[in-house]
C-alpha cells in the first residue's frame, strides 16, 4: 500500500484499513464471498482507539493493520477464540461453508475490541516477532502471463528464474502454475502444468491468445529473513496472514505442498549480493528472468538504481527480463513513477489515491536493446488483472 507523506502513520493504517475494506467489498473485483469477513474487520479496526494504539506499536513498512488482522488470526486458530471465532468463515474452523454474511451482526466491532483488549500481550508479541507475508499463488500465475508475452517471439529455448524476496518459495512455481480466467478460458499454458489459479480479466483488452511458458531450467530463490516452510508454528502464522476465504485458504496450501515437493530452497541474503551468485552459476548464454512481488517497492530509490545497474550489466552478457509485481509508484518524495523507472500517467496516479491495486512491469535487457513497460494493472492478491500492454 502506498505511504501518502501527509498523513501521520496512524492516519495512514486507518486510511489503509478504508482502502482496503472497499477493495474487498468491491463485488467487480473479487468472488461474491471472498473478503466479506476481512472487509469487516478492517472497519472495525478503523473505528477503533485500541486498535489504533496496536498500529502504532509498529512502523508503518511492517504494515500494521495486516499484521494485527494476522495476529488476531493466528490466536482464533489456536482454538482461544471465544465469541470472534464464530464471525469467522466456519469452513477454516469446522469444515463447513457459513458465508460471513451469515453471522456478521452489529456487535461484530464491540467483539473484535474486547478480543484484541484481552489478548493485547499475545497480539503485541507476534505483531513484533513477526512480518505480514501472504504470498499468494495468483500473483505466480501474473508473473506467468508476463513471461509468456515478453518472450513470445523469444528463440524456444530454456530459461533460468531468480525469484527474489521469495519469502515462502512459492514464487520459485513460475513455469508450472497454469492461468485461466473465471469463464475456464486458458490465458498461459504451462508446459508442466502442476497447479492452476484462476482469475477476473478486466477491461477491453486481453493477452494475446495461446499464450505458452518457456521452459524453466534453473530455479533460484533468496530472502532477507526466509520463513521456514517446514516449521508448523511458522506455517501457522503464514496461514493466519491468508485471507479468510475458503478459495484463497485452498490455493495456497496447494502452493506450499508443491513447493515443499520440490525441495525449493529459499537462500538468506540480500538480493544485491546474491543474484551475481546465482547468475555465475549459468551456462553462458542462458536468459534469466527475476521476478520480485511486493520487493522492490520496498528498496530506496538508491537501491532501485543500483538494482536496475546490476540488471543491465547481466544483461549485456545474457538476455535478462525483470517482472515486477508492485504497488503502481514506490512510497517516496518523487512517487509518480513504478520500481523500474516508468514515470506513470496522471490517471494512473490519481486512481492509485482512490484504490488499491499493482502493476506488472516488465524490463528487458537483450541484444543491446532495453525494454521497460507496464503490461496490466492488477488485484494486490490477484483477484482480478486488467491487461493493458499493447
Ligand atoms: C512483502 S514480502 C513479499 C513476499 C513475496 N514475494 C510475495 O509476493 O508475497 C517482501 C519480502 O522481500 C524480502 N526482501 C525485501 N528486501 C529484500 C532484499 N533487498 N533482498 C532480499 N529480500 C528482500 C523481505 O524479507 C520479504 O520476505
């Protein structure tokens, strides 16, 4: 979500709470259930003093208001719910499917206040420990519709994948998660279909048809703080960040058990450092595509330069795409252009003030020849795309 440089950090989470509930109550923009329960207790934290003083214990980049929604989780799910386990959606505790419209009722905000006044320590000690991470498997199934148009016309040969700031590893999937809109039409084929997300096109225009991945030979993954998808307290807190619908809950389990499958690796490092390692690895020759969701927004516009220079140097020995699913412009004095350098329309940045949602930018670097565009704005968690790229 981006910073507006106005508004106090709390302001900013209760502004960001706002956003958020509209986003997930925008029927055009998601399934008829998802995010109903979410939406609600996003304004029932907006509208509340205590959550506020939860915010402020930390700083804004740690995203406050989902780290509390994900604490607020992860005790529910422990089974130490009293009355707010029952306004959630009760496939997650009992197997059954009670849409949150159901039981939702006007003591819903009175119950999430005494919940969080009761369990105010608990709360402050995950938000600390703890990072909002949701990795959803959507975004892998974008990232594929962008590597799949960049090379279209690309020689067939196999390519190498650095997912960076990877978090779970689930970025590492790129090649083998499948993407079809919500009428069941494929918009990228995998050649090794392991897995498929579906998802809403928006607008006019849509990626062109047949659509078909590269090959993925290598696979690379890095983190600064990698969480451990093998630690079940871990992934208890990695499925307390989901949001609470049973679609979202069922793509992403699918997406861990394939990535524990495949033995993936997420390495502890910073980008900068570790990418020449991994690209010193490669037969010479061997394109490379990085992709990084929600990473970059978060690196200094001195860091984007010099992430954008590394870039560029491996692309003068071998043909490099950067994919880049962020929020449109990276929070900052300048902030009218995306993580890659593309200064945005003032449409682009006027809807940004009013919702939330991403862009995928793709940067080529290949036979002397740099590319840089914005191929769709997007759903921040992948519930609807809007192609836009020509
Ligand atoms: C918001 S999470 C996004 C995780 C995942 N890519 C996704 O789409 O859900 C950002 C991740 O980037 C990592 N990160 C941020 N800056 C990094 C850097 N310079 N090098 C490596 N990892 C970084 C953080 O540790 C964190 O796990």
């Amino acid at each position: 979500m981006e910073s507006n440089s106005e508004q106090t950090p709390l302001e900013n989470q209760i502004s960001m709470c706002e956003l958020l509930a509209t986003m997930l109550e925008d029927a055009s923009h998601s399934d008829s259930q998802e995010g109903f329960f979410m939406a609600a207790l996003m304004r029932a934290f907006a509208s509340d003093s205590f959550a506020h003083r939860l915010f402020e214990s930390q700083p804004v980049i740690k995203q406050p208001a989902l780290l509390l929604a994900a604490a607020v989780k992860y005790i529910v799910d422990q089974g130490d719910s009293e009355d707010l386990g029952k306004y959630y959606p009760k496939y997650l505790l009992s197997g059954d499917v009670i849409s949150p419209e159901q039981v939702l009722d006007d003591n819903f905000p009175v119950v999430v206040q005494a919940f969080l006044v009761k369990h105010e320590v608990k709360l402050r000690s995950l938000m600390e420990a703890h990072w909002y991470q949701c990795n959803p498997p959507q975004r892998v199934a974008q990232l594929a519709v962008g590597l799949a148009y960049v090379t279209q016309d690309w020689p067939d040969e196999p390519m190498a994948h650095i997912d960076v700031g990877s978090a779970t590893g689930i970025g590492t999937l790129l090649g083998l998660v499948e993407f079809i809109d919500k009428d069941g039409a494929t918009i990228v084929k995998a050649r090794d279909p392991q897995t498929c997300v579906s998802t809403l096109l928006l607008g006019d225009k849509r990626p062109p048809a047949d659509l078909v991945l590269p090959e993925i030979k290598e696979r690379f993954a890095l983190d600064l703080d990698p969480p451990d998808i093998h630690d079940e307290k871990m992934l208890a807190w990695l499925r307390a960040c989901i949001l609470p619908d049973v679609d979202s809950i069922k793509r992403w389990n699918k997406a861990i058990e394939l990535t524990k499958e495949k033995g993936v690796r997420v390495q502890k490092g910073n980008a900068m450092d570790l990418i020449p390692v991994f690209e010193a690895k490669l037969p010479p020759g061997r394109p490379l595509v990085l992709t990084d969701t929600y990473v970059s927004l978060f690196m200094t516009e001195d860091q984007l330069v010099t992430f954008r220079e590394l870039l560029a140097v491996i692309g003068k020995r071998r043909p490099v795409i950067w994919l880049s699913i962020n929020a449109p412009m990276p929070p900052g004095p300048v902030g009218d252009h995306t993580t890659s350098g593309i200064v945005l329309d003032d449409s682009v940045i006027a809807r940004e003030k009013k919702e939330s949602f991403a862009t995928l930018t793709a940067t080529t670097w290949r036979n002397g020849i740099h590319t840089n565009e914005v191929l769709a704005f997007m759903h921040p968690v992948g519930f609807w795309i809007e192609w836009i790229a020509q």
